[in-house]
C-alpha cells in the first residue's frame, strides 16, 4: 500500500541516506543546505515521503514562505535550486502522488503559487509535463561538466575548448596562485567582491549574512572557497558547495581591475582537479537562461553537456500577476512566484 505523509523541517538522517542512494540528487535537496535556506529566507522547510510497507519510495523537498498574498511554495527555492521527485527505483505511481500532494498542499494551505523545479540529471521533463496542469512552465538550460577519468591535471586540461587552457596558462604566467579555505577573511573577501560584481551588472547580490550562516548549517566537506592570490592579496574567488557525486558552482567574484590576469579561470581548473580526487563526477555550473548567451558560452567551453530543466507554476491567486517585481522580490525573497515576464504591473 501506498501512503503519502509530510515531514516537517529540514530532513534527518533516514532522508539524507535515501537520498545518497540516488547519484543525480543534488546539494538542494541536502538536508543542511535546505536548513541553511530555510533559516536565511524566513521559510519552512517539509518533506512529501512516499511509502510502500514502511520503506521509502519517494520524497519530494518543498520550502514555504507566507507573505501578503498568502503562502508561496517552492521545491526548491533560492538562487539557481532545483526540486522535484528524487526516487532510488523508478515508481511512476509514487512519484505522480508526490507531485499531486505537493500541489494539493499549497492549495490548501493559502496558496498564491507553487513552482516545483525539475532535476537536469534526472531528464524527467516529459513525465512533468503530462501530470501538471501548469499555469507558466519557464525553461532553463542546466549546463554540467562529467569528469571521467581524470587522472591528472593534463587529462582535466583536454576536457576544456579555447580560450579555457590559454586562460588557464595566462593565470599560471602571471603568477596567479590558489589557496582552498574556509575561513572568515575568505568569506569576507568573496562578499565584497560578489557584491561589487553584481552591483555593477544592475543585479541582486546575495546577503551577506547567507555566507555567514554557511559554517551554522554545512558540515566541513560540505563547502569550499577558493581564494586566487596575486603577489601575496586576493583577487578572485569561488563559492562551492559539495553533495553527493555533483560538486556546485555557486558565487564567483573577481576584482574588475585583474579580469586580464585570469584568476578565475585557474581557480576554477585547480578546484575541479580537487573535486576528481576527491571522487566528485559532475560539476554544475548552474541554469541559464535562454537569452544569457554570453555566460552559456563561458561555460560551454569548459567542456559542459546541455540538460534542458524546467519550472511548473501553478497560480492559485491571479492577483499575484498584478503586482510589481519588486514588491514580489521583497515579500517573497528567494522564492520564485511567477515569470516576471507574465507580471502585469498594475499601478499601485
């Protein structure tokens, strides 16, 4: 028999075990990281499990988030998170229950939207598109790097296209240098230059106090900065976050006035080489969207496959279309409500 519960909060052991019985489950569905989101965001996370005589054969991760239009749920939310069904063995029974729960709980729970975010790895788009009755669907392309067997830097190296290696080797050249470290001057160093970055672009820095509630809620082997060093300062750095067999590539920064020297690019060679000896086979780079054909060139030359990965929304509330971007994004930071492409913006 087939039951469908809810588990509220962040996750225990018996799901993290689970879990790491499915190699395509990523660090978004990590009980931590979901604790670390839930804690910044002013959320509450909950588990749908699905069961078949007391064993698990299914779980789906969702995180709500109340505001003046009501709740909005997310599976999952935060900058760049993926959601959906993460199965051992296939259920299809299982899984479409899941994916009715989730949507059946946000209806009833005061609703404005729900947004469930498919797996890249899982290339499970058809099955989502069948079963849910979305209102939007939003596509974006996960882009990932498989290492292989990599048994040195030079095999990591023929992974790459041009301008990558000469990238690599200008950073060398120049004398660039990479620490790997978790400490408080590194974490300072990347808000700075992430902030400057992304302010100067018109875009949305993330918090400063998400990085310092890293350490609160990830275990060490959890979570990386890499420090790129030229003539003894900081110049650049990069954010990872490791779960399963996926290493994620999270906040890069780099000092404007030293783009030319290339630290990036060494810093990222040098971690991925780091990631191969420690057993990770994937690197995420993350979505993008279909217009970002600048930064979907960066990544592609670093060796990277497409995996198409989409959003279903379902609106409960149509007045969720009637209100500007920012009053959404400051009601409801971190999640996603609607395509601000569908919003209406009414005049308040």
């Amino acid at each position: 028999m087939l039951t469908i519960n809810i588990l509220q909060g962040q996750g225990d052991q018996a799901i993290r075990d689970y879990l790491l019985r499915n190699e395509h489950s990523l660090l978004y569905a990590n009980p931590c990281f979901i604790g670390l989101v839930a804690e910044h965001l002013s959320a509450q996370p909950a588990w749908l499990i699905a069961q078949r005589n007391g064993e698990f054969v299914g779980l789906l991760p969702y995180l709500v988030k109340s505001g003046p239009l009501g709740t909005v749920y997310n599976s999952l939310a935060y900058y760049g998170s993926n959601g959906g069904v993460i199965q051992h063995d296939a259920d299809i029974e299982a899984k479409s229950d899941l994916v009715d729960a989730f949507y059946t709980q946000a209806s009833i729970n005061n609703a404005c939207s729900a947004t469930l975010i498919t797996n890249p790895l899982e290339k499970d788009a058809a099955f989502y598109n069948n079963i849910i009755n979305y209102d939007y669907q939003d596509e974006r392309i996960g882009q990932i790097t498989h290492f292989g067997n990599i048994d040195s830097e030079e095999d990591l190296m023929k992974l790459f296209d041009n301008p990558r290696p000469r990238n690599i080797r200008r950073a060398l050249k120049e004398g660039v240098t990479v620490e790997k470290s978790q400490s408080s001057e590194a974490i300072d160093f990347l808000y700075q230059v992430h902030k400057q970055n992304i302010d100067a672009i018109g875009g949305l820095p993330k918090d400063k106090a998400f990085f310092d509630e890293i350490s609160k809620h990830m275990q060490n082997h959890e979570w990386a900065i890499f420090t790129a060093h030229l003539h003894g300062e900081p110049i650049a750095a990069l954010l990872l976050f490791y779960f399963n067999r996926t290493v994620e590539y999270f906040t890069p920064a780099t000092i404007e006035a030293h783009r030319n020297s290339q630290p990036l690019a060494l810093i990222i060679y040098r971690a991925m080489f780091d990631a191969t000896e420690n057993g990770f086979i994937n690197w995420n780079w993350g979505g993008t969207w279909l217009s970002q054909g600048g930064v979907y060139d960066f990544k592609k030359r670093w060796g990277t496959v497409d995996y198409p990965y989409y959003y279903y929304t379902k609106i409960f509330d149509t007045e969720v279309a009637y209100q500007r971007t920012e009053f959404l994004l400051e009601h409801y930071k971190g999640f996603f409500v609607i395509p601000f492409s569908q919003l209406k913006n009414k005049k308040d």
